[in-house]
C-alpha cells in the first residue's frame, strides 16, 4: 500500500511540472498541437522565455523528477541512507517550489491568462470557481509542505536517523502527497476549464 501510494506522489510531481511546462508552451503558442507548437517558436524563435521555461519545466518533468523522487523513497525503504534522502527531498522541495514561483510570475506579471481563458464555454463563472478551488488545495499543500519540511530539519537529530517524531513525519508526509494530488487534479480542471474546453 505504501509503495503504491509513493509511486501516486511520484507521478503527481512529475504531472505538475509537465502540466506547468505545458502551460507555457501554451501561453507562447496558443495551441496544444506539436505542429502548430513547432510553428509559431520557429516563428518566434526559439529565444522567448515563455518558450523555453516551458520546455524546460516538460523536460524536468518527464525527465528528472520521477527518477529522483523514487531514488529518494529507495534511499530510505533500501539503503537507510536518510541524510541522502534529506538531501535529494530539500533539493526537489527548492526545485519544484522554483518552478511554481516562475510559474506565477508568469501568470500574474507576464501573461493575461484572463484573456486567453475567455473564448471558454466556461468563462468567467466555471473557470473562476475552478480557480478558486485549486487555490484553496494548492495554498493548504504548501503550507502543509512546508510544515513538513520544517518539522523534520527541527525534530530529526543531525544526521537524520529514524526517530519518535518518525511516525508523525510519515503522516503529515502522507497528508501532504495526498494534498498535492488533489491539487494536481484541481489544477488540471481549472486549466482544461479555461484553456482546453472550446
């Protein structure tokens, strides 16, 4: 059950990354097709920085997330190498956070997502009320995550081995993967809601 359940986590991630990745590639081209994605950067050129954090974000998802989330889980489930784990969860915690923080910027300095949204069936009452249900699950992960990973460099002792705080650390973990898939889920409705449905 365990096992499956990390191996659920593993790919949210890594969906969330291709997803943002997705979204820029979007936000640059204005369309989904590969043909018509290859047209307008070569129009364009590939030099646009929307075009490329997009690539980039398509690339670390389906590239490099997964593998290192599943080093990560093997580090500790096989080896009982925790400050590897800790190491490898801190920096996949930083990356995915930078990717988000891009993300946003991009969103709320860059682009007008609004008006890109508003040839949908669904503008405004159905995107917007997707929008806000994503952001209530995306707002409790990070303040779940983050509580997390504050709990476990304050409770672990130097270097991490498992301790009395062990148990709580595996469910508020749990707690916060599961959080994230909704979030996930979440964010991929509100962006077929506004981007996809024509």
């Amino acid at each position: 059950l365990e096992a499956g359940f990390k191996y659920l986590v593993l790919g949210t991630i890594g969906s969330i990354v291709l997803v943002y990745g997705a979204a820029f590639l979007y936000g640059q081209t204005g369309s989904f097709m590969y043909a018509e994605v290859g047209a307008s950067l070569d129009k364009a050129g590939a030099g646009e920085w929307l075009a490329i954090t997009g690539t980039a974000l398509v690339l670390v998802g389906l590239l490099a997330v997964l593998p290192l989330l599943a080093w990560s889980v093997h580090l500790v489930r096989s080896r009982r190498n925790f400050a590897a784990h800790k190491r490898l969860q801190l920096f996949i915690a930083g990356a995915l956070l930078a990717a988000i923080l891009v993300f946003e910027i991009d969103v709320r300095l860059i682009s007008d997502w609004k008006l890109r949204a508003a040839p949908s069936p669904w503008w405004p009452t159905g995107v917007l009320a997707a929008l806000g249900v994503h952001l209530l699950f995306a707002i409790s992960t990070l303040v779940l995550w983050i509580w997390v990973v504050w709990e476990a460099i304050v409770r672990f002792p130097v270097p991490p081995v498992p301790s009395g705080h062990s148990p709580r650390h595996r469910l508020m973990a749990r707690l916060a993967a599961a959080d994230l898939v909704v979030t996930a889920i979440t964010g991929s409705a509100f962006y077929w809601l506004a981007f996809v449905a024509r």
